[in-house]
C-alpha cells in the first residue's frame, strides 16, 4: 500500500505543481498586463460589435494615455467598468456642437469611425452639447456610436480622475488590440 502510495505521489505532484504554475501564470498574466473582455452594447460601434471579445493591456501609469484610445475604466458614479474613447485630456477644452462635431482646444477632430455622422447643417435633438473643461488629472470619453453612447456628456460628473483610473485592471488600452479573441476566460463589461 505504501509502495502504491509513493508511485501515486510521485506522478501526482508534478502534475498539481504544473497546474498551480500555470493558474499563477494565468493570475498574474491577467492581473497586471492583459485581459479578455466582451463589450455587450453598440456604444462604441462600428469599431467595436456588440458582442465583440477584445483583448485589453493593462495601463498602470494614465499619463501614457493619449486623445483617441479606446480605454476601459472604472466609473465609480455608474458603479460599472465601460468601454470609450478619450476624447479631452487634462486641462483641455472639448466644445460638443449641436451638429455632432467635436472641437478639442477649438480644433475640430477629425473622426472617421464615429457612426450616424451628422451631415453638415444638421441637428440631432437628442444630444447633449456644450463645451467642458476638463480638469487637471481628469479624463473626458465619449463613445464612437454618439447617437446611442452613454458617455462623459450624460454623467452627473462629466470627468473620469487619473487617480481613480490608476488601478490595475481598471484602466486599458485597447487601441492596438482590437482583435477577437477567445483564449482567456470573458468578464463582462457594461458600455
């Protein structure tokens, strides 16, 4: 019995010992560089589906951040993690016209991804417009669907801090990494 006991020991630990490296690799792997997640509203469409997986780097330091990332973040006044596009940087002037056009320092951006473009002279009534001056420290999103993206314009606080973005896992870049992916288990995310 003992003897059975040693053989059964001897293949089974490095087996376990295997498993416990790879779920630490996968722990750490996930918790400090990247992570998988499906986006489950048109927010942010054309760029990206509903239901799209994309494959995130974590960014622990937001002052990489630059205008036109796609970043996912933690909005602690929707007590929800969401998926935008950075719009106004700290300090910056970003002016939301009634046509839809968007002026950061009174220069227009150029935006080719943005869906339902207004056609110049138009108005949708249902957007929220005006100009916002974003902090110093803080972030301004808006979602690439304007007409259908709760965003910056909407929240009771229009701006997202650096320091609460400088949480692990709570602040990614995803511009590079738009990819479809299924190799990592899927959290949810809310747009």
């Amino acid at each position: 019995m003992e003897r059975k006991l040693v053989f059964f020991l001897k293949d089974t630990v490095p087996f376990l010992q295997g498993i416990a490296f790879a779920l630490a690799f996968y722990l750490i792997i996930t918790k400090f560089i990247f992570f998988n997640i499906i986006v489950p509203t048109t927010s942010m469409y054309p760029t990206i589906q509903p239901n799209d997986r994309i494959l995130t780097l974590v960014v622990h330091n937001p002052s990489h951040l630059k205008r036109g990332d796609i970043v996912v973040f933690y909005s602690h006044e929707q007590d929800e993690k969401m998926v935008k596009r950075l719009i106004g940087l700290p300090q910056d002037k970003v002016t939301i016209n009634a046509d839809g056009s968007v002026y950061v320092n009174d220069k227009k951006l150029d935006e080719p991804y943005i869906k339902n473009q207004l056609k110049q002279g138009e108005v949708y009534s249902g957007l929220h417009y005006g100009t916002y001056t974003v902090p110093k420290g803080h972030y301004f999103f808006l979602g690439d669907n304007r007409t259908n993206s709760f965003d910056s314009r909407y929240w009771k606080n229009p701006f997202i801090g650096a320091g609460k973005m400088d949480i692990k896992d709570n602040v990614i870049n995803t511009n590079k990494m738009l990819k479809t992916v299924d190799i990592l288990d899927v959290e949810d995310v809310i747009c």
